[in-house]
C-alpha cells in the first residue's frame, strides 16, 4: 500500500507520468549499495594526508588555505574545496556538480556574505577544487532546501517549494519554476529553513520550524514538524512536536528517514536533549510541553501527558546543535563503515561541542543508540567524533553546517561562518610521514 502510494504522490509531483525516483545525488536507486571507494583523491595536490599521527600535504596544485588544524582519523585527506558565503545546504546533481544553498535571511547561527542563491561549483578540471562559482538561481534571501529527483530539483523560496527542470550537466535552469507546496501550516521568522529529502517510496518530505518562545497547549496543534508533499498546496504533516528540524536525509535501501531536531534553548538542566531520530507517520516529538517520553519541560503548567511521547534512541547535548547528516552506505574503511554522519555545530557563542561524529549502525542499517548527556549510557564505539578542530577557543575556523556523501565517495563539509567547504577522503595508501611533517 505504501508503494503504491509513494508512486502516486511521486507521480503527482513529477507530472503527467515522470516516476519520482532516487536521491540526494540525483541518481535512479536499483536497491544496490554504491560500488566499494576506489578514487585516489586523497594524491591530489592539495590534499592533508593524516597519517601515523602526523599530517603530509601533497605539494603541487592551487594556492589553498592550510588545514592543519582540521583534525581526522589516520588514513583520511582533508582538501579545500571552494568558498560560498553561508553556506547553509548541499547537494549533488546528476552529474556530480555541487550545488549550495546561499541565504541572506538571518539566523542565528548563519554567517555573512550570504549570496542569496542557489550556486554550483563544478569541478571539470577534476582538481579537486571547485571552479570559479556559478549562480544557478538567483533573488532567493531564504533559501535552504535542495533536492534532485526524478527531473527537477527542488528548492525552497521562503514558505514556497518550488521545482525547476534539471538534467545532467545543466549550468543554469532549463524551464521555468512551478510551484509544487506552500508550507503555511506555521511561520516561523527565526526558524525559517525548510530541508527537503526523498525516501525509497518516492515520498518526498519538507521540514517546517517551530518558535523557541511557543507555550504548551494541550491540542498539540501542528507548528514544527514534518510534511509530506502529496499534492495537497500545503502538504500533510507526518510527525510534530520539533522545535526546530534543521536536517532531513532518508537512507536509501533501508526505507528509513532521520530528522536533526534542535530542541528547547536552556533545557540542558532540566532534561532538555538535541535528538537524531527516525521518521515514523503519526510521531509527537514532545516540544513545547516535554523534553522526551515521561519528562515533561521544567515549570510547564499545567503538568502535560508525556506518555505518548516519541522516545529517542541518539541524543545530544543541547546547544551542540546537530546541523546535518549523511551516510556511509559501506565504501568507507572499518571502523567508519555504514555509520550515519553528523555534524555538531556548537553551542552559540563559544562554538564548544562543534565537530562531527559518527554513529555506529546494526547490519540493517538502524543506528545504535547513543547519547554524550551525562548519565547516559552509550556502547564503546557507538559514537565516536570523526573530525574536529573548530571548539579550540579561537573562533578562527568557523562552523561545521551542511553535510553531503558524493556518489564518488567523498564527504563534503560547508562551513556557514566563513563559507569554506572541504571534503574529506580516505587515503587507499597513505604516505609515510617525515620527521619534519607535524600536525
């Protein structure tokens, strides 16, 4: 029923019969697993190779910004990228061309120089450096959300969902935009960003932001949460009670979707958790009345029903602001393989917690639980930080914010304070490191 479903909804959106179909990078799902990491990117010129404690730069190449003080595992590169002020979203084409959401909407923790457009950053060269920045789409002040599928990509403009034609290799819009959803259902000024995915049915699902300010009301009406765009002008919900959903990926084969919630400001002490949780129809994640299942919000009056409650299985400290995610879907080396990948964007002001971590996953792809509030339980290895550097006191290297796999294998990182964005690679031989090498 939910297949057949998926490909109503999915034909709805592409028109007059397209099949929705496939993800982030654009590419049509068979059900297979990509092909096992076989590039050499890590022997470009430019690259920081983290090997034996040390780091080994490859000489050559364009004048880049030193990486020294990124920090990832032995038998991982670093590479500078490319730079797009606030860069606040990712995402791959077709044909493998980087495209990034560049706001000037204020948030709260987004940076300057926003570009107020969808850019691309091709890479014909293949140097692994972005070439000169093309606008794609301009005059869009609040955009966030991107996705290829099925022909079109898929944006947002502030409430308004839009998509436009897209094939592979296109450098600027080959149709006019339609409109495809109005996300009305709640406004939010501050919470304003809108993340789009596409799950294995083909149902394609939109994020909406709730207000830190809002008070408990026992209707529990619909404000920050989750849609489904089906056809309707505004969407059905599927899931509430977020604060603030700042990330969606779905996790292809596994017919399974995961949500960054970014939950109340200040609720650390009282129970207050960040959550990376999984998308269920029907779900209430608990804001603004509770902190997670039984525990309602400090001073909340009167005392809510917390029972019905969604539970969560992987949290965070509130304020390291869980900011985006993607997966390995099995071509990265043990003990990094199939671990879902997040990045932490730090508590405001002081950046502390900012980094990335990886969360282990069960052979059916499901994440273990796990947990950095204090008391809480987690299994040795289930989380553990991947790439850090940005909490040293400094301010100096921005903020990890968006988070995109490419089809070839590389992780890409966008920063929205200063706009760097870098992949990281692993090394397939990662050279030895000389006395004078140091990190």
């Amino acid at each position: 029923m939910y297949r057949l479903l998926g490909l109503l909804a999915a034909a709805w959106l592409a028109g007059c019969g397209d099949e929705v179909s496939g993800h982030l990078d654009g590419s049509i799902y068979s059900g297979s697993p990509p092909p096992p990491y076989s590039g050499h990117f890590c022997e470009l010129p430019g690259s920081e190779v983290h090997s034996g404690g040390g780091i080994v730069r490859i000489p050559g190449g364009v004048s880049t910004p030193d990486l020294h003080w990124l920090s990832v595992p032995d038998g991982f590169c670093v590479h500078y990228f490319g730079n797009v002020g606030n860069t606040r979203q990712l995402a791959f084409a077709p044909g493998g061309e980087l495209f990034v959401a560049s706001p000037t909407t204020p948030t709260t923790g987004g940076g300057p120089n926003g570009k107020s457009a969808i850019v691309v950053l091709p890479d014909d060269d293949r140097d692994g450096v972005a070439d000169a920045p093309l606008t794609f789409l301009p005059n869009l002040p609040s955009t966030q959300g991107l996705l290829f599928t099925g022909g079109f990509l898929y944006y947002q403009d502030s409430t308004a969902i839009l998509r436009v034609p897209y094939k592979s290799g296109d450098r600027a819009p080959s149709g006019p935009s339609q409109p495809v959803a109005n996300i009305s259902i709640y406004v939010s000024t501050g919470h304003w960003p809108k993340v789009l995915d596409v799950d294995d049915n083909g149902f394609i699902y939109v994020t909406n932001g709730g207000d830190q300010s809002e008070l408990c009301d026992p209707s529990r009406p619909f404000h920050g949460g989750l849609l489904r765009l089906d056809g309707k002008p505004g969407g059905t919900p599927i899931a509430k009670g977020f604060r603030n959903p700042i990330a969606i990926r779905c996790q292809r084969g596994h017919d399974r979707c995961f949500v960054a919630e970014l939950a109340l400001d200040y609720s650390a002490d009282t129970g207050g958790r960040e959550k990376l949780v999984q998308v269920h129809e029907g779900d209430d994640w608990g804001f603004p009345c509770c902190a997670t299942t039984n525990l309602p919000y400090m001073g909340v009056q009167p005392v809510p029903d917390c029972s019905k409650i969604a539970p969560e299985s992987n949290s965070f400290v509130i304020g390291e602001t869980p900011f985006g995610l993607d997966f390995d879907l099995g071509a990265w080396p043990v003990p990094w393989t199939n671990r879902i990948f997040v990045t932490l964007h730090g508590d405001f002001g002081t950046w502390h917690g900012a980094r990335m971590v990886a969360v282990e996953t069960d052979a059916n792809g499901a994440p273990l639980p796990s947990t950095d509030l204090t008391g809480g339980h987690t299994p040795p290895g289930a989380l553990m930080d991947f790439a850090t550097g940005w909490d040293d006191g400094t301010h100096a290297h921005g903020r990890p914010a968006a988070l995109a796999m490419a089809p070839d294998g590389r992780l890409f990182l966008g920063n929205d304070v200063n706009g760097d964005i870098v992949w990281i690679a692993p090394a397939l031989n990662p050279p030895p490191v000389d006395a004078g090498a140091s990190d």
